[in-house]
C-alpha cells in the first residue's frame, strides 16, 4: 500500500491565516493530511509538499531561518515546493529557484528582484509550474495551488471534484492538463536532480548530456546511466517532454503565434516541432489550443 504524501503548510510570521485555513481545507476535502507547521518542533519527519501562503505584511526570512533549512533540505530532496504571491520570499531568501523563473504578485516584483538580484521574477505570468517547484502570483493564487496540489497527488477527477465543491473554477487545467508530464524527482539522485533543474531552466538551450554531466560533476557515461535510472528516459527525450509541456501552456494561456511558441522552447525547425508535439501530446499544436481555448 502507498504511503500518503506528507504536506507541511508553513504558517511563518505574518502568513494570512484565511489563506493557511483555506489551503488545510481543500487538501483535507481531497483526502490528503496537511500539517500546518508555526514552529520548527512541530515538523513532520519526512517533507513532501511545503506550501507557502500569501502574507498579510512582508516577510522577514532572516527572524526564522529554520524556515529556509526546511526549504534547502526539502528541495535537495526532490520535495514539491510551492509559493502564493509574498511566500516567494522564503524560496528567493532559500535560493531553491535553482535558476529557473518564478512568479509572485505584480506589486512585489521588483522589491524581490532588486533584493535577490538572482531571482528571474516574470510577474507577467500567474503561475509558473516545474517538476518540483511552483510559484502564483495573485493574492488569492493559494486556491491555485490547492488544486495544483490535489491534482498532482490525487489526481484529475479528485481536484475537479474540489473545485466544484468549493465552487472554484478550476480555469484551463480540467482540459489542458490530460497527459501531464510529471517527471520524477524524488528518485534521491542529487547530481540527477540538478541536471533536471538545469534543463527546466533553460528549455530553449541545447542541454547535450555530455555538458550536463561536466556541470553536475559526473562523467558523461555515468550521468546517461543515472540519469535514465532516474528519471525512465535519455536526456533527448527528457528535454522533449519539458519542452513540449512548457508550449501546451503557452497555446492554452496565450495567442502567441504557434512559430513563436515554438521558438521560445528551444524549436528553431518548425516541422520539427509539429512532429515532436503530435508525437507527445497526439494532435497538432493548434488542435490543442483550440480544444484548451474552446
């Protein structure tokens, strides 16, 4: 029998309590058992989830720097870390954004990047989603991720039952998230894990393994070993599937022309994108818009 996925909810000084309330009850309402977590001694011993809810006033990382171990030690081991709006605070002051662009409220954008000057902050886009990473914008971007959570974990039909229960709507994903890739990144593999990161960092970039293997410190044999151990693929087709799961969201949020999208994932040769994407998702990149958009 599988072990049910252990959620922390990290009520840090100054988190909205509605927002922390509200996330316990629809991951309650889904089957799951979140822990809302005040204090360092009140930690489960095993982290799969950490959420990071809005705050009422800005966050002050430095007063509790158990909160940035927590975060450090959860996504080093492939834990799914997710922030609403001023949670991404926490993950900036943690450094656990491994490079890859975040999102968090409009208003705060720049007050983050100029503190973390490392940060890539697109407060263009409400919701940003990794494999193991997160992040909403809006203030009330929680019920997002409640339902992010629920789907990831329970599962399609469990998150739209929520949102129809709560009376949320659950926008797009009831249509464009059917053959989600969701790679796994709890396989324990660190040096795999940071290959991961590097690629959903830079899905445009060409990512030969043989590069990957020297930045994570293995050779390229071994790295193509692990790697495939890991994750069940080769790098070609790892990078394939991000790649391809980056566009479904781009045609399903945007009217981007379908060459545009293509270029901004790493697809100089539009023929080979149409191929790459009918191959993954089963229909043509405007087929999938019109079935996400309708």
């Amino acid at each position: 029998m599988p072990v049910a996925p252990s959620l922390i909810i990290l009520f840090y000084p100054g988190a909205l309590q509605s927002a922390v309330l509200g996330l316990s009850d629809m991951l309650r309402f889904a089957g799951l058992d979140p822990v809302i977590v005040e204090r360092e001694a009140e930690l489960p011993p095993q982290v799969d989830v950490v959420i990071l809810p809005p705050g009422a006033q800005l966050p002050k990382p430095e007063d509790a720097p158990w909160i940035l171990a927590v975060l450090q030690e959860s996504a080093a081991e492939g834990a799914l870390i997710c922030s609403a709006c001023l949670g991404l605070f926490w993950i900036a002051a943690a450094g656990v954004d491994a490079g890859r662009p975040v999102t968090t409220h409009w208003g705060i954008g720049a007050d983050i990047q100029a503190t973390w000057p490392h940060l890539e902050v697109d407060t263009d886009r409400l919701l940003i989603e990794y494999s193991n990473l997160v992040t909403a914008g809006g203030l009330m971007a929680w019920v997002d991720l409640a339902l992010i959570v629920i789907e990831r974990l329970v599962g399609h039909q469990a998150m739209l039952t929520v949102a129809r229960h709560f009376v949320v709507d659950p926008g797009r994903r009831d249509q464009r998230r059917f053959k989600r890739f969701q790679p796994n990144v709890a396989h324990g593999d660190k040096p795999i894990l940071r290959g991961q990161q590097m690629i959903e960092s830079d899905i445009a970039g060409g990512h030969r393994f043989v590069d990957l293997a020297a930045q994570v410190g293995l050779s390229p044999r071994t790295f193509q070993r692990r790697f495939v151990k890991a994750t069940g693929m080769n790098v070609t087709e790892y990078l394939q599937r991000v790649r391809i799961e980056q566009a479904k969201a781009l045609l399903a949020d945007t009217q981007r022309a379908i060459s545009d999208v293509a270029a901004e994932v790493g697809y100089s040769d539009l023929p080979a994108f149409y191929r790459v994407f009918q191959k993954v998702v089963g229909m043509t990149p405007a087929g999938f818009r019109s079935a996400v958009q309708s």
